[in-house]
C-alpha cells in the first residue's frame, strides 16, 4: 500500500488491520492521511491542519549519499571516504519500512549535508555536482509519495564523509587535518564572516535546488518541514553547547528568509538555554545515548519556558546499556508530555537491493533492521516497542506483531 499526496485519502481500517497489526478495540473506523501538500506550523507545539503533529520516526542519514556500500563497478564510489549513492530501490524500501513502522518522519543528514568530496552537491567550495541531486531528489520524492516528512541537518560538527565544520574551514584556507575540536581554530566556523558567508551560499544551493520528480524547490516542498541549523554542534569541549548566539540566529534567520515556510531546528547538542529566545528558532533537540529520563525532563522544562517544540532527535534503541530505562519507560515521558513532539531513533537500514539477500549493516552497534531473520528475540521486541510508540504518537493503538516488509528487489 502506498500514501498518495495528490488528495486526501481515506483508507477503510478493514483493508489494512491485518497489515497493520491494528487493534480493533482501540482503532477508529478508518485513518485519514494528510497529504505533504499541507504546511506544519508551530505554536506551542507543531500543529497540521489545525491538529498537533508529531515527529515520530527514525534517522536515515545515507539517504543522499551512503558509505557502508560499495557499488557495481562503474558505480560512483570515491574510495578514500567509501562514499556512494545509494540505490532508488534501496530509498524505496526504506519508505515502505517506515510507513509499517507507523513513522511520520525522517531525520536525513546528506539530504542536507553533502560537501567536500567528489560525489558531494559541492565537492569544491562555489562548485555544484549535480548529478548528487539524483538519490536526494528521489528520497524526497518518496517521502512525499508515502506521506512521510522530512527534516535536515545543514553541517555536521563532526569530520565525517558527507561533509561539515572541517570543510569549510579548510576551504578557508585553514590546514586542520581530521575532527580535533580542542582547536581554537574550528570556532571560526561560527566566527568568522567569510566562512559564514560561505556556508549561507551552500544553503542557498540546497534550498534552491528543484527537484526533478516533484517540480518544487527543496524550499518550496512541505515534504521537507524543517531545517536544522546542524548536528552536535558545539565548540572545544564534547557535550559544550558553546554555538554562539549571533551565529544562530544568523543562519536561522537566512534558512526563513530562503523558505519562510520552512521551521528551524536548533542543531546544538543540547538545549542551550541562552538559545531559548531567539526568535527564529521553533523546536529544540537533544540526543540520548543512551535513553535518560532526567535528561529528558530538564529539557523540557527548559523548552516548555518559552512556549515552543522539543525533539529528541536521536536516541540509542538497543537496550544494550544495563543503566539505562527500559524503551516502554522513555516513551511513556515523551508520550505524557505535550512539549515533546516526537522522537527518532538511530538508525534505520535494509537491503542492500536490488540484492535482497544483504541487510546493509552500519559498524556502531545501533543499525536497526526491520524484519531481518537473524535478529535476536531481544532485538525485535525492541523494534515491537518501537513501533508500537511510533503508532501510539498517532493516537493509535497496534500490536506487538512486525508485519513484514516486502523488498523492491524482488
């Protein structure tokens, strides 16, 4: 079954019960589905068509550009970084996985971060690669095609192979070689005007861009709801919260003046608290690794100050860390509070198609794949759990049955 955008569209509960593992005790009569052409909006929490939305779903971070695969020869791959597109087939079955696994959203990082290598949107700085629109422009389209939204960190803290604070320093001339935050030189990122410049010329390609399956500009589509002005970002120190204010507001500023439609996230690794006035910014976000309660009730009270929305934006599933609540125990302080409007958990893989026989595996212990016969009983009642509160953030109730995905390959 797929979700159309073209019109409202009401699906009968009786078709798709089975499908869903949906509990009829609880379940209404049929499910009305919003198609991305409606705009989500922020007041005190995030509303569509007058009703609160929340963002429930899972990090999809290779959408645009991937490196846990190598392709066919005569594939793009850039060999230094493994970096590769990924197949249309393997963006398809993610949305088919989500769409099972009761999400609304997807937070991808190379939709929005993609510089500095040869298969990046700009693999020189001022340089545009067109050709790396293709599997963006697909991931979007999909999303749209099953009524999912998506949301987009611009810059990665980090020094990964998509891109991010690192690249434009260098591209400013600055010799820093591999993530070494305790130099005072990364702070340029924030401080400077010139690199400042440069990255807001970058998010001007993004915003800007037209999408070749849907017509609209990145800026234009509801499908992409929100921006998030970074991932982690922070300064010399993990966990510091140290992104300065003006910078902030600048780049907040100028994702509204591109995309007045569009809601801005606040990419620092926590919920700075001098951040918490800024005008531009809608919601706030943190990061869970693993799960933390208190963590989590801080935040909102913090958010819940100034009257606007809070994510958490990632969040370790695995169960793995004997300390931490047990999932049903996190959820159920997302799900009591109107200040949180969603959570997404890291991350999501499937096949490796059109060779359906591979599940595409991410070396740090949290890939999370749906429907993969060798996963551990413990692994899929976490991922029961999952789905369960991903349904449940929708005000619908479903069993701990995993109805299968099938793969586009076959």
């Amino acid at each position: 079954m797929k979700l159309l955008d073209a019109a409202p569209v009401l699906v009968t509960f009786l078709c798709i019960s089975d499908a869903f593992g949906l509990e009829t005790s609880t379940q209404p009569t049929s499910i009305g589905l919003i198609p991305n052409t409606s705009i989500i909006r922020r007041d005190s929490s995030l509303m569509l068509n007058g009703e609160r939305w929340t963002i429930s779903g899972a990090n999809v971070y290779w959408l645009g550009l991937d490196e846990n695969v190598i392709p066919p020869s005569g594939q793009p791959f850039y060999a230094p970084l493994k970096a590769s597109y990924p197949t249309f087939g393997r963006i398809t079955e993610i949305m088919n996985t989500l769409q099972i696994m009761g999400a609304t959203t997807i937070r991808g990082h190379t939709l929005g971060i993609s510089a500095g290598n040869p298969l990046s949107v700009m693999p020189e700085l001022g340089v545009v690669n067109e050709q790396a629109f293709d599997t963006m422009d697909w991931a979007i389209y999909e999303a749209r095609r099953h009524g999912l939204r998506i949301f987009a960190p611009l810059i990665d803290n980090y020094d990964y192979y998509h891109g991010g604070k690192y690249t434009f320093l260098r591209w400013a001339g600055f010799d820093l070689n591999g993530y070494n935050p305790t130099n005072p030189e990364v702070m340029q990122f924030y401080t400077n005007q010139t690199i400042i410049n440069d990255f807001k010329n970058y998010i001007k390609v993004i915003l800007t861009h037209a999408n070749q399956f849907t017509g609209l500009t990145y800026a234009e589509d509801p499908t992409i709801f929100a921006y998030e002005t970074g991932n982690e970002l922070g300064g010399p120190i993990f966990g510091d919260m140290w992104v300065p204010n003006e910078w902030t507001e600048q780049i907040a500023s100028y994702i509204k003046e591109l995309a007045p439609t569009k809601l801005v996230i606040d990419g620092t690794y926590g919920v700075n608290a001098t951040h918490l006035s800024i005008p531009t910014i809608d919601i706030f976000s943190n990061h869970f690794y693993p799960p933390d309660i208190t963590k989590l009730q801080s935040d909102i009270s913090l958010v819940q100050s100034v009257n606007k929305a809070y994510i958490a934006g990632e969040y370790d599933w695995t169960g793995n860390i004997a300390s931490a609540p047990p999932l049903p125990e996190f959820f159920s302080s997302i799900e009591a509070s109107p200040v949180v409007s969603g959570d997404l958990f890291w991350s999501l893989f499937m096949h490796d198609v059109p060779n359906c026989s591979i599940y595409v595996n991410h070396t740090d212990g949290e890939t999370l794949q749906y429907g993969n016969p060798e996963n551990t009983v413990h692994t899929n009642t976490q991922i029961s759990e999952i789905r369960q509160h991903l349904f449940r953030m929708r005000g619908w109730n479903v069993s701990s049955y995993l109805p299968p995905v099938p793969c586009p390959g076959h």
